[in-house]
C-alpha cells in the first residue's frame, strides 16, 4: 500500500459488533468484569481503551513500526520515554531543543531524578562522540530542530547509538511520519506530539511513542499505566480523524510554505530565511537524505525587533500562537513564547526570529498578508 491509502486502511485492532466505519469513540472509564476473576484486555481507561487503542495502530502503520502507544500530550509521551532512565543515568539532547523538554530535563531530571543531561549541538559529529560515556544511555534527537531548523543526521547518530548501546529516540512533531521516517535509520523510539500535525486542526493535546521493540513497548506500556500518562477517548478519536487527511494537508501547506519563501526571499525587510530545504541552508543535504519534503513552517529573522514584533502583531490570518502543524497559519516570537522556559542567559535564538506555520489556506491571501503587515 501507498502512504495515502496507509493513513485510511489498517486493520483494526478492536471488532465492533455493527462493523461501524467510523471507529466507536468508548467513552468509559470502567468495563464490565465477566466473572471476579477475569483478566480482560479492557478493564479500565487508563489501562487500556478500545479507541486509543486503534489511535496507537494507526500511527504504528504509518511509521512502519510494530508497536505504539498513545499519550494525554507530546510532554505525556516524552515524559514517558524519560521514565526508561535511570538515577545516574546521562542523556544527550540537542541544545536548541523543544522548551518543555529543556524544562522537564533541567527542573526534574536533573534536580530530582539524579539523572545527568548534556544539552549539546547534535550537528557537530565530533561533540557528539567526545560526550558519550559509559553511563550515557540515551540520545534524544529532534531533526530540523525547532526553530532554527538545525539538522541532525539520522543516520550518523543512529549508527553511533549502536555502536555505544543508547537508545536513540527522534521527537518527529515537526516533521511527521508523512516527511521522515527515523525508524530508516536506526531509531529505537520515535515520539510524535499529534497536537501538532497528527490531529493537524489544534483542537486537541496528544502524543505517541512508537518503537519496533517489545521489550520497549511493555516497558513504555507499564509508565504510561503507572503514571497515568494515557490519551482520553475522545481524543484518540479526534486525532485518528486527524490522521486520515495527514498527506493531504502536509502537501498543501508545504506547497504553500514553498510560494511564501519565493516572496520573503524578495522581501527587503526579511534578513534571513531558516527552511530546511534551502540551498542557503547548511545542512540542507542531509536533510534531503533523510526527509522527502521541507515541511510548513518557516522562520525568517527580520531587519530588527520592531519589524519582527510588528509582522506577529499585524497579520490578520496568522494566528498569534504557540504550536504549529495546524491548518490554520499562525504566527510566533520563539524566544517570547514557545521556548520562554528557556532563560535568556541560555537562549540560542535570535530576539527577531519569527516562526511562520503555515496551513491551507489560499496562498496569495497569505502573501498579502504579510506584505499589508510589513507596510
Ligand atoms: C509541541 C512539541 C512537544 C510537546 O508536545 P505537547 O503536545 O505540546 O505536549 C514536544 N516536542 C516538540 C518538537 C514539539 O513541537
């Protein structure tokens, strides 16, 4: 089967008696128990769901994996993937890495879970290997970096985790399985927030870790019960209906990510453009390797902050938001918003950079948009 055809048919996990095409949302907590005695798959939501369950095969299929199991957000899934460490553990991540995940490594892993973190630049080879030691277990990986779009290579971590025994795990949210696939090279974990492009409408919090190992999967299965990290009925439904137009809307924002690129690179005002399928940018060609497509969101650094601040402020269709992968535009100051948990002193993102998500709508109401904004 063909990716399109993937994200439409899979085969359920559950038999619903009436054959409904639509899966059955089961909204309950509990299930009847047949006898006092009885050990059933479904005994209580946070456990296991029927509809969560179907979530978790969905998203397996797509990334070509074995075994996937659906979280109440991104944090939720990252948080359970974290719960494999250890006390005296050391984890390797990526210094321009998602601000939730710098938050949960420096103010609980390190301060309360003995657990070593070295944030470093995952596109300097070198560093990577020199930072590996013999307690280092894991390396979390996110390739294009969010926001400025550093790329990782997939394949040289995922060779080099191998040859060291660490688990690599990929936070695949900016790209989404329909554009990379780290399973290809080596990953042991891929960990997706469907708040952004899974359920694509940001209508809902969601997260996955998928892996091919079932050893893994038990012990990821066992965090998530333990703690209670599971995804609500209702929102496995939302995000499995998400999932059924995922190659539809990627190709039309990237396709209208493309168009507003050839106008900002025109634009005077727009210093410096950050996509990673540019030939300006420097790791555009290990990106090309390892993903089919640039994706849908682009930063632009501009002449000086007021520009920046007044771009955000001014578009009419651009949502002033965190988050992206929506099908709606939107519009953000990274180091205002999204990564303000990281503290100043530590920010590696230019004060003017402006994050452009861009969704489905008509691409020349976009551009205009943003031409009317900077005038
Ligand atoms: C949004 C995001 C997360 C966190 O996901 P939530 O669903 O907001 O909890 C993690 N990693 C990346 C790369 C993200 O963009």
């Amino acid at each position: 089967m063909q990716k399109n055809t993937k994200l439409i048919h899979f085969e359920s996990p559950i038999n619903d008696p009436y054959n409904a095409n639509s899966t059955p949302i089961y909204q309950t907590a509990t299930f009847e128990l047949e006898s006092a005695s009885c050990h059933t798959k479904y005994d209580y939501s946070r456990s296991a769901n029927p509809t969560r369950d179907v979530a978790s095969v969905a998203i397996a299929n797509i990334e070509n994996a074995k075994y996937a199991r659906a979280y109440s957000s991104g944090m939720a899934a990252i948080n359970g993937v974290l719960g494999l460490l250890k006390s005296g553990d050391h984890l390797i991540l990526g210094d321009d890495i998602y601000g939730g995940t710098y938050r949960i490594a420096t103010q609980r892993l390190i301060t309360h879970r003995g657990i070593e973190v070295s944030f470093i630049d995952l596109t300097n080879h070198q560093l990577i290997k020199n930072t590996i030691k013999p307690n280092t277990k894991m390396i979390l990986v996110e390739t294009p970096s969010n926001p400025l779009q550093k790329i990782a290579d997939l394949q040289h971590i995922g060779t080099l985790s191998k040859t060291h025994n660490l688990l690599f795990v990929v936070d695949n949210s900016f790209m989404s399985p329909w554009l990379q696939q780290p399973f290809n090279f080596g990953a042991n974990v891929v960990i997706h927030s469907a708040t952004k492009f899974l359920s694509g409408h940001s209508d809902v919090s969601g997260g996955f870790a998928i892996t091919n190992d079932e050893k893994l999967d038990q012990e990821l299965g066992f965090i998530l019960n333990a703690e209670g990290l599971a995804l609500a009925p209702l929102d496995s439904w939302l995000i499995l209906r998400g999932i059924k137009t995922l190659g539809l809307r990627i190709e039309r924002q990237q396709q209208n990510a493309l168009a507003l690129i050839k106008y900002l690179q025109q634009n005077p005002l727009i210093t410096k453009i950050y996509y990673p399928t540019l030939d300006t940018h420097p790791q555009h060609e290990i990106h090309k390797k390892q993903a089919s497509g640039g994706g849908s969101l682009i930063c632009v650094e501009t002449r000086d902050i007021a520009t920046s601040i007044k771009l955000v402020e001014k578009t009419k269709l651009f949502n002033t938001s965190v988050s992206f992968g929506s099908i709606h535009s939107s519009i953000s100051l990274p180091s205002n918003m999204s990564h303000q948990s990281i503290p100043k002193d530590k920010q590696i993102i230019p004060p003017t950079l402006v994050r452009l998500s861009i969704g489905i709508e008509d691409v020349e109401d976009l551009i205009n948009d943003i031409e009317n904004s900077l005038t």
